[in-house]
C-alpha cells in the first residue's frame, strides 16, 4: 500500500536502501510523491547520484 505523505527521514531511507536493492512499486511512488513537493529531498537524491557515478569513475580509473 502506498502510503501517502512519508517524511524526510523515511525518504531518506528509502532512497539510500535503493541502492542495495529493488525498490517494491509502493515504496517507489511513495518517494517519487514525496520529492515533487521536497526540494531538499530532491537534491539530496541528485547528490547521492553524483556521489555513485563518482565512485564508478573512481574504480574504473583505480582499475586502470
């Protein structure tokens, strides 16, 4: 069941547990609704992406 308004912290949570795995659709919109109306949410999420790309760069060039 979706659950219609998620804080900041559980956001949080779920964005970085998404990194370890498959995020079940009711967690996926509950995030999606929350960050069209969290700006800060939004751009944490921006960072954590950056900061994974980075870290992707970084063992691509270590293995280099």
């Amino acid at each position: 069941m979706i659950k219609p308004k998620i804080t900041c912290r559980e956001a949080t949570e779920i964005l970085l547990q998404g990194e370890d795995r498959s995020l079940p659709l009711a967690e996926r919109l509950s995030l999606r609704l929350h960050q069209r109306s969290c700006g800060n949410c939004r751009r944490f999420a921006r960072q954590v992406a950056l900061m994974r790309q980075a870290s992707a760069r970084w063992r691509k060039f270590s293995e280099d």
